[in-house]
C-alpha cells in the first residue's frame, strides 16, 4: 500500500466534461493509487457532480507529482492552500518553478480568498499585484514581479462541453472530416454567426490569402459590411492579394472571374504592394479612392478595426504591417479581448498564433481544406475548435448566402 | 563517337506538346546521342513540324533500347518496319516480348499498311485478326492469338497539349491545386459539360459514396435527370448511400440536411441494404415505389445505364452489384466506350481504374478534396487528367446551378 | 416532468472507458432526462463500476428510443429482457427491425441465460440456432433463420481503454500524429510484435503496394522469414509488383536500388503479370525457381498462408487472386479468426475492409504517410486503431532491425 | 494578318529545357502569331541551340504584351535595346512601370554592355549605380534610386533542365511523390550533400520544430558538428523544442527516447524559454555550460552562424530571436549568399521564405511528411526544388548514417 497520500475535491460536470475521467487517467499514468471517498453524481443534467478522491503515492514527491497534474484539471486540495508567489529575480525571466497556465479559466486562493485570474491565455504566466492577478506573457515580467510558483492554490474550471442546442458548436466533438454534408454545416455555422451577432456578440475574423485567391474575397467583403464581422486579423499576404485583387482583379497574376492570367500578371502582386506604399498606407489609398473595394476597404469603410501582423516570407511588406512580431502579438489580444468567437480561415499560422491568445470558453470555428491544418490547431491546445475541412472558396460563398436569407427572414 | 546509329523521324506539334523534349530527354538518359539532321517547325501554331534525327548507341543492344523507348513518343524509323507478329503460348499468356501498350491513339505496319488498333487501353497488350489490330488484357489473350511484339513497326500519336478555346481543359495544364477561384473554375467545368451535350458528346459519371454524405447527391440527381450524364459508373458504397439517403434521409445514420444524428441511425445503412435486398434489386425498388429519389432512381427513371462494382470493403454488396471484379471490368469497358468526357469524383479506387480503360484524348476532370488522390490518378498514367481540388458537397450544387443558368440563358 | 421511465444498469470502467459519459450524452443529445439512483465508483483502479439510473422519457416511443442508444454503450435493463427473435423472410434478407451489429463483444439473454455471440464484427445481424449465436452477413442469411432484432436482452461490452503496460497501445489515444519521435515508436510497434509473438500471439499483415515502391519488400519479407507474421492479406497490386521486384528489381520501372528507370521498364509490371501467368501461380513460381524472393515467395516458402483480393483497378488480375469480393471476403475472414494484432500498411481498401472484419478487441496498427486514410479507417470504427503517419519505406526497416535487436538481446 | 511584328533570338537549351516551348505558349495564349525564321538545333547534347521568331500581334500594344512576356523567357530583341531607367519618386515606392524580377540569372544592357544584376531574388526590383546593378526589395528603395522599368533589355539565363551524373537532383523533375523507395533516395541525397561538400561547397539547412518532434535532432546536431552545414535558419519554434530536448529530454512534454509524457510536462517549453532568457541568450547557456548538446549548441560550438526569426505564434519569443521581420529577412539573405544547397526541412514558412531569397540554380531539397507543403513551395516558384515527401524522423537518421558510411569508405 502506498503511504503517503492527500484528500482532493472536485465539482462540475464532472462525468459529461470528461473531468473525472481524466483525473483518474493521470494518477494511474503517473503509477498512483485513489480512492473514492464520496461521490455525488448530479442527478439531472443541470445538476453539478462532486468527488472527493484520496489520491496516493510512494513518496512525498511522487504524491506532489500526481497531485501537481490533477490539480490541473479542476480539482483542488480539500484543505485550501494559499497560492504560493515567488519574485521574478530579472526582467523577462520567471522564477524557476513557476506555474505555467492552460487557457481554462483559473483562479488562485490569495489570501485567503479565490481570485480570478484576468486574460487567461494559455502557456503563459500568472503575476498578481495586490489583490489582482493578470496572465501575463515572459517577455511582460519585470524584475520583483510576484509571480505564482508550484501548483497549489490554484484552480481550473475546465469548460462544459457544449452538447444540447441550436448552434454548429453541438453538433459535433471537436473532430473534423471533409465527410460532412458541406451546404447543410455552411447553414449552421452561418445561423451561429448571426445569432452571435444579434445577441452583440464579438466575432473576429482570422484570414489567410486563399480567401482571395479562392474567389471569396466578396463573400468577406460582404459580411464585413454588413456588420457580421468586428475585427480583423491577419498577415501582409491577405491585405496585399485583397489590394491586388480590388484594383486589378487578379490574385497572383490570374484574373479571378475568368481564371485567365493577365498580361505581365506576375508583377501585379509587386504592382499592388507599391500602389499602397505610394498613398502611405491602406486607410490612405481609401481617401484618395484609389482603393474602392475588398476586405480591407470595408474594414476602414466600416471602421472594423484590422491588424496585420508580419512574417518572414512577407513581400514588402505593406507599410500597415505590423513587421515587429512582439508589437503584433500585443495589438492581436488587444483586438481579441471579450471576443465570443473567432472565425480562422486558410491560414496555420495566424490560427495557432490566436489560438495561444484565447481562453478555452472562446468559440473557434477553422475553415481549411487541408485536414492537418485543423488537427494541428487542436493538438495545439486549441481543443475547443470546431474544424470544418472544406474548400473556402465555396464555402464562404454559401455562408454569405445563408446570412442573407436569415436577414431577411427575421425582418 | 558511337558506332551504332539509326534515322528516325517525328512530326507533330513536336515543339509545343514537348515531344521532341522527351525524345531529346530519353536518348540522353540513356546514355546515347543524337544529331539533328533535319528540322522544320511549323512556321504558324496551326502547321505541324518534322524533324528528322540520327540516333547513335554504344552497341546493337544499346542503339535498340534507346530506339524502343524513342519509338514510344511518337518517333518512327526512317525506314519502315513491319510489326513483328508472335503467338501466344497458353490461354491467358502473351509472348515473352510483348508489347505493352500506352493509352495514346496506336497504329501498326502490317502488311505495308499503317492499321488502327482498337480500344486502346494502357498496358495492355496488341492483338491482330487478319487486318485488324485490338487493345485486349493479358487475360482476354487465347493460345495462338498474334500479339505484337518488339517496339518496330508501331507508331504512337500523343496528343496534343490543349491550349486555346474557351474550355476549362485549356486554362491549366494537368496541374491541380486548392488555390483557385473556385466559384469561377465551376462556370468553366458546367460550360464545358453543357458544351459537350450541345455537341451531343457522351459523358460519363465516377463516382463514390462522398458525393452522398458531402450532401452533393441532389445536384447530381438533377444532372442526371436532365440528361446530362450519360452512364453512372460506381461501387456498392455509393448505392448503399444513396439508398440510405433517398429512403431514410441519413448518411451513415446523420440526416443530412440538418447535421443531426438520426435514432439507431448506425443501422441505417445497414437498413438500407436490406431494403434492396428485400425488393430483389434496384430497378425493382423503383417499380415497386420504395425507392423515388436519388441518383441511380434517376438512373432508373431516365434509362442511364449504371454499373456497380464490388469490392473488398463492401456491406451487402446489393444484389445489383458485379460481386468478380473481371466481369465488373468488363461492365465498365462496354460503357467507356467513345465516352467524349469523364467526370470522377470523389473516389480514387473506381478513378483510377477508369483512367486506364480510356485512350489518352479522353476528357477527365478529376474532382476531389484530398489532393494526393488527384496527383496519384495523374501519376498513372492519366495525365490529361484536369484535377479540381475542392469540397465536393460545396463544388456540385454551383456546377448544378451553373448548368441551369446556361440552359436557360441559351433558350 | 417525463412520464415515462424505466432502470437501467450498467458496470464495468465506467469512468475511465468513458461509458458514463457516452451513456449521459446519449440521454440527453435524445432530448431524455436521468437520474442517478445508485453509483458505486471502484475505489481502486482495477474495481470495476456500478450505476443504476433511472432514464426518462417524454412517451413510450420516445423512451424506448433512448433505451436503444444506451444498451449499445453496454447499459441493459434492471429487469432482464428475453432477446427478441424473427424468422428471416428470405434468403439474404432480414427481418425489418434487426439488430444491427457492433464490433464489441455482445451477448445475448436468450432462453433465461446470456449467450456470447461469435465472430463479432460490426454492421452484420445475429443468428440464433439452438443455444448459439453468431454474428453473420445480410448474404448469409437464409429464409427462416432466427435474427436479433430490436435492441433489448442485448448486453455489450466495450474494451477497456489501454492505458498502462509497456506496450505501444498505451501511450497514445487512438489519435494520430506525424509529430511523434519515430525511431522511438517504432522501437514500441517492434516490442510489442516481439512480445505477441513471445505469447504465442497471431499477427495478421494487411498491406498495400506502398510496401514495395518505398522500398519495404525486404524488410517484410524478413519478418515472415522469421516468423513474425502469421499471414498476408493483400490485393492484386502488391504481389504483382513483389513479382517485379523479386524479378526484375524495379518497381513500376524504377530501380529500386538506384533510383533509376529501366529500360522498356513501363512493361516490367506486365512482364511480371505475364510470368505469374505463365507459371500457372505464385506457388508454381516458387516450385518451379523462378520466384527466388520476396514477400509472396517467403509467405510460399513459410506456408504463412496469403490471400489475394480481387480489385477493380486490377492489372491482370493474377491468377492467384479470388476476383469474386464475396469469396474474398470470406477467405479474409477465416484468416483473420483468432487474430492478437492486425498490421495495416499503406492500403486504405484492404484496411478498412478488415477493420469491418474484426471485434474492437484486437489490436490494430496503421501505417501510413496519408493523415487522412488512418482518420478514415478510425472513423469508419476501427476506432481502437494505433495510426502512426509516416514514411513506410522508412519505418519498417526500423521496425525490422528492432525486432533483430529483441531477438539477439534475449537469447 | 498581323500588322505589327518583331524580329527575337534566343539561344540555350531551347528543346530539352522547354524554353522554346515556352515562347510558343506565351504568343499563343496572348492571341499572337510567329514564323519561326531560323532555327538551329545543337546536333550534340551539349551544343546550344538558336532560334530567330518573328512575333506578330494585332496593335503595337498587343505585339508589346506579347513581346514583354517573350523576354521573359530568355528572348530578346534581336536588334538590342537599351534598358530603361526611372527614378524611385519616394523611398520605397518604385516607379510606376517597375520591372518585378524572376529568380532567374539576369543581365540588362545598359550604355551598349550586358551587365549582369547581383543578388537576384524573385518579386523584388533592380538598382542602377554607375555600371552596376542589383536586385533589390521595394523596402530598399531611396527616392531617386535608378530603377528598371519596362521588359526590354533585359536578358533572362533560364537554368539548364538538370538530368545526367550522379546526383539525387538528376534522377526526378521536379516533382515529388511519397512512393519512392525511401532508403535509397537517402542514399542520393547523402551523397549530394557530402560530394558538394567534397567540393568545398556552402549548405544552408531551414528546419522547422518538426525536427526535434519527430526525433531527429541527434541526427541534425551530428551534421553540424562534422562541419556539412555551413549555417541555420530557423524560428523560435526550433530554439526552443531543441533547448527543451537538450536540458529536459522532453518534446512538448513527451520524453524523446521512450515516448511517455513528463511529469508537469505541458511547462517544460515554457521552462526551456525562460532558462534561455535567464542566460541572457542561446550562446551565453553555452558558455554557462547550461546547454551542452543539440543543433543550437553545435552551431555555436563550431562556430556555424544560425538565425532566428520571430513569428507570430512564437512562445517567448528567446532573446536570439530577431523579432522584426524585416530585419530577420536581411539577416536570412546576409546568411544565403553563395549558398550552393539549401535543405529544407519540416517548415513551410521558412522554406517560402527563403525560396523567395535565393536563386533559380541553388539547388534545393525539401523534406516534409506533408505533399502540399512540397507543392506549395514549388508553385510559389522555387520550381527548381527536389521535394522527398517523407517522415522526417525515419529519413533524417538514414542521411547522417549514409553520410558515416560516405566517410568511412573515403578515407
């Protein structure tokens, strides 16, 4: 028998959100033994369930090992401990066993009191001041900073997973397949958009450049001016193929609505970069109508505000991009706080990058034809993704469409 | 310098199809040389070139195996031989030295007259009866037939690249990619297809139970239903589906148009096949009003011939399906034959057999999400092959709506 | 409040193996209501679980559809239920309500008492002769034989989820991944064939030609050779192109050793097929020395039995090959009885074909480069399958040279 | 007839490197006609060829887009042309009319001399200075800087079609395939590596986190220190698993060497992170003997220069990485001058971005267990790049033992 051993507790929807399930899979993996002291599970689904486990090891440090992961998914110590906090000894640098946070919501036992922990963002840290805890990033932690160490005190609340109701979120796990009935998943994920919307929810839009050169710049276009979109995010590629397009109709050199290439058309794409670097910026091209339509022409239009974010393989890039990747990272969560979904479309890299910004409660749809674009995004952490593997250029169109008829209906 | 050397000569678009590239290409892979000695392009794009070149070998060996692969692109020996001849040894046995055929159009020099082979096929074998020469598989062969033997005395006819026109075969080479604007690429495939009926060209549908679950089934009833398809040819999966679909509105037991999963649904499909077997076949579902949608309903209804072929995974298989694959190939021959288009979706195992029943001037657009599939169906043999990588459940309904336009706009 | 109600039981890991949850999302995705009368979680982790819930529903109809969804996840009612037997109305048709299989193992309360059903594979009916049960196809069946149908007196149980040990099935999900260390897996896919093999286990190696253009023959050739691999499923492509290997050493003209193409090497595929032919079969082939190696000759040789399924996309198909799909299913089938663990290579057909073959007991591996072909098969509900994506010219002389280490190691 | 014509020559490998071909296509899909006026084809392999065309188009601006378009296929006017010049009217804004480049080797010819233009890149401009010329970025533009504008007098050197010898870029096209016999392409890539080596020639590896994921980091760090990798470029993703792999043995939490997960596993990345920033850097962790093995600590240990280059999605990012793009893309090209090999591995982000920074005759070998990757990269130009389609962790081992055996058998 194993001697050394401690009580936790554990609420919520313990059997449906897989919380208890996982709790076990950790203290056998990790060569611990438990019992089940009392467990109460929710009668009615609405009910919350609780469990006090008695979890054992073969020595103090095994038991804080397994203790130091269950605790990570929702449970807490049955007798409360204050969270402990340690001061960053440098600028930039934590301290050495500090704790590094999912994207659940969290709260830490300060003082003797549960406090929340703000921005939650996941692979991250936790630096409280007063009686205030903020999830901060490394490069953020300034010497002498209390920054939360080891992994008591501390508590997760693992989201619902979502099941009953009207919206695409329930219709599936967080799996994807190209197998699906593609017009019929178009109609709910378009009804889930609107009925966002229409309850004032925040949506982001995530976007690569295969919007574009898969003929749905319109489509985005469109549901940016009609309000359905908040903000948008996304790198020098899709603003320059969305210039290219909106001023010489062509997507690198090929004319979308007849999928001819243009004369000269390799140059239009360095044609559309130095049109805006001639006006100074994209909001600048809008004054001077030298830009009359597209993504981003709606997004000044319709004062939604847009980042863009540089990388490495970027032509140009624009003046408008952002080519510091610390500085976009920064205005990217400024434009994501309180957003209640975010819509990734045809681009990894702009997908993982928000996906590491956002709590887990934060709804994500990702639109990819290439499947192991969506399953790394959710092997990434980003488990709540709904995937939907599609071709964006016929996907987008029908959500458009979809809204459209909502609209009208509802009028 | 080599001592062996043979005249050959080549006309064609030898410049613009790149024939005279790959003869260039094979002789120096080989380790041989050439001179030029007599070229003459086509002073206008319409005008055929002729070149004449001396190829030169180590050895007698060495010379023949280059000219037996030159031979294969289109060139002819200066002098001309006849075909060589030789009997087959056994029932189903071809002479050591066959020669194994490629899918483009193939004459002989038999008897000082250049002859047609018939329903050419790739790697097959050549038989001649008396005037006559056929393509037949190594299991049609009866001991005693002539087969063609050796690489003398035959003459390949590659086709010509397609360029220009107004069809969307002529806007990309065999090349595939997600990256198109996808809306406009299905005006181009619908023109083509409405072009082709006009022309009272015969079209031919592959396809596989992902047109089913994708929710595509509609469009492609309707294609049928307004003759525009002039034979189904698919697998057991795809009618089981179909069934499933047109008498319980599921999909493997998920109603398809609104995403939900149907009670008990797993068996279904399961369901459906009993159904079937219940009613003795297809056609007398149809007959008897148990089965009045769907795709090969329509098939039923409007006299287009389908044939199913079985295979290893099937359930069931249904009793309308050719459980011996040879027999089934056989089916699937009688059907091809003078097909003008081939339209392919969504299934790499029936694609890829269709692709070698067909001579090498056949149509194919090859419609799929998954685009390994589409490089492979190219990689052999097929490479006239144009490859659409998109969703099939978003790509059909606007090819389907596309056609309707044309048709109406037309009259 | 709902009217209607009734018990239910159910024990086994009900946590750990996620049946609770599946149970709960059951009732509630159906609209139902419960409530936990009775839960007795085992303290330890070898105790097994016990629930007893109250299910609800809004009428008669509406209950006994969720009773239906539940007993499938291994629930059975508190008052036990005769199982309830139809006569088949035909030959190879069911009656209308069968019940329609899974791939876990299932019993029967029949006759006061619970009977196991045998061959268990999924999406098949029950036959009950006397005091036996089997699970069969819909084209076994013949007129009058007594089929399950509805879903009561019906007791599943689903596997347990593997989760400690030493062997490869326990330290990933049945996900899938091509970011994984691959030397070390495949170190862990070599143990456990080793070890299976150690207790006398059977392996069963169902495998694509993939095996023979990546350059793997060798290496499973070798593993028959000593005995690892108890017997072969395949189609037609992979002993043809072992032939051409073992004969001509290329594969599709390649040389495999050199990377080069052949001379005239299109028709090497043909010339094997021809060979085969005109030996009569492979094994004639290897009486008569002209199959001198290779996978087919070591299965020869070995008496490791193989069968050959016939596929439409066949060349030839080789006289070897059961080019009836029902026969071959057959065939497969009997070698696949009493099977520990199924290796899966490069062939989706084959693979899901078995998949659909086998009870959710036996261990599968799936290796393939294609992400998309191990999701499908998993998918299809071969759901207990390891999928390792990667390179298997690469892998399996890993898996081979390991499993020399083990043998070299132990003696 | 067409009114408006101009006499072009081109010389090179006209047939065997498509450049005729080309030509062709372009006057024909642009609507123009040609006479071909002379034409001489090399006798032998290794004689140029010559053609004379007379190029017609319906109006003087037709005949200009066609001819624009020629040019840029390696044709030129046959009587010269002076290149044209304007100035830059504001830093970094080209003139309107800019010449965008191709990664082909290109001359203009200015004051009646080809000059050839340094440091050519595609999509970028060319800088006039006295007699010298260079390619430049729009970013790099001063007001008044001379630029190219217009298509003539401008001469393209497409690259000779690589086919004979012994080196693995000789043996495919361009294309790539995961049915390959994998072990022997190792074979070729090896011993290219090894022999430009042998040649005192400069690899540049681009390698992505799959790297150490996947297992391969030894095998990498093992080719650094035997001097075959002159410098790295990478991003903070590689840094940072490869310092997790080095202090902590872990990949994203999961031990390398025997695939189980760590103990608080989820923070070793972010532990990793802050032991960089807490040395203050990658080569002070060196120094401090805190980091003592992997692909960052033998490129500071054998002095081999590495960049990283920040992103969006980065973690951290380290203080080594240079997290504005701009600059990062100054110090990739800095690093890619006179490169002879770039190998690219497990990263598409990088390997666009360098593809876009080097030279049509760099050889390029680009490795990923994902086709489209591979696809992508070469139609977003770096059409020269030989792709293996393959699992990094099995085909990365294989090359460094090759490399042993390369070494051993030399000496």
């Amino acid at each position: 028998m194993k001697k050394f051993s401690e009580e936790v507790e554990v609420s919520g929807h313990l059997v449906d959100s897989l919380i208890l399930t996982k709790i076990f899979d950790i203290i056998m993996d990790l060569g611990g033994e438990f019992e089940v002291l009392e467990i109460n599970i929710g009668k009615k689904k609405t009910d919350e369930s609780y469990a006090k486990l008695l979890v054992q090891g073969d020595s103090k440090k095994h038991l804080e090992e397994i203790l130091d992961n269950v605790y990570r998914e929702g449970a807490t110590a049955s007798i409360k401990k204050e969270v402990r906090l340690e001061p960053a000894p440098k600028n930039m640098v934590m301290p050495d066993n500090f704790y590094s946070t999912t994207n659940n919501r969290t709260q830490i036992f300060h003082k003797n009191k549960w406090i929340q922990v703000q921005n939650m963002m996941m692979d991250k840290c936790i630096r409280v001041k007063g009686n205030k805890a903020a999830c901060i990033t490394p490069r953020e932690v300034r010497k002498g900073d209390l920054i939360v160490v080891g992994e008591s005190g501390i508590k997760i609340t693992p989201p619902k997973r979502p099941r009953e109701g009207a919206n695409v979120f329930e219709f599936m796990g967080s799996s994807s397949s190209s197998e699906r009935p593609t017009q019929h998943i178009a109609k709910k994920v378009a009804q889930d958009i609107y009925e966002t919307k229409q309850r004032g929810g925040k949506i982001v839009l995530v976007g690569g450049p295969g919007i574009v050169h898969t003929g749905a710049a319109d489509s985005i276009a469109e549901l940016i001016r009609n309000g359905f979109i908040n903000a948008v995010l996304a790198g020098n590629a899709l603003a320059v193929h969305d210039v290219e397009y909106a001023t010489l109709k062509t997507s690198l050199g090929m004319y979308v609505h007849d999928v001819k290439l243009a004369v000269r058309g390799h140059r239009n794409h360095m044609a559309a970069i130095n049109s805006v670097f001639k006006a100074g910026s994209i909001p600048n091209m809008v004054k001077s109508k030298k830009l009359k339509s597209g993504i981003l022409y709606e997004c000044v239009k319709n004062k939604v505000p847009f980042v863009l974010a540089g990388s490495l393989r970027d032509d140009g890039p624009l003046p408008d991009v952002i080519t510091d990747v610390v500085d976009a990272q920064k205005e990217y969560k400024k434009v994501l706080e309180d957003a209640d979904m975010v819509i990734m479309i045809a681009t990894m890299l702009h997908s993982i990058a928000v996906g590491n910004m956002i709590p887990a409660d934060v709804k994500v749809v990702v639109i990819d034809i290439n499947q192991p674009t969506v399953t790394k995004l959710i092997d990434r952490g980003t488990w709540q993704a709904l995937g939907v593997v599609t071709d964006v250029g016929a996907f987008l169109p029908m959500i458009s469409e979809e809204i459209k008829n909502l609209k009208n209906h509802t009028r």
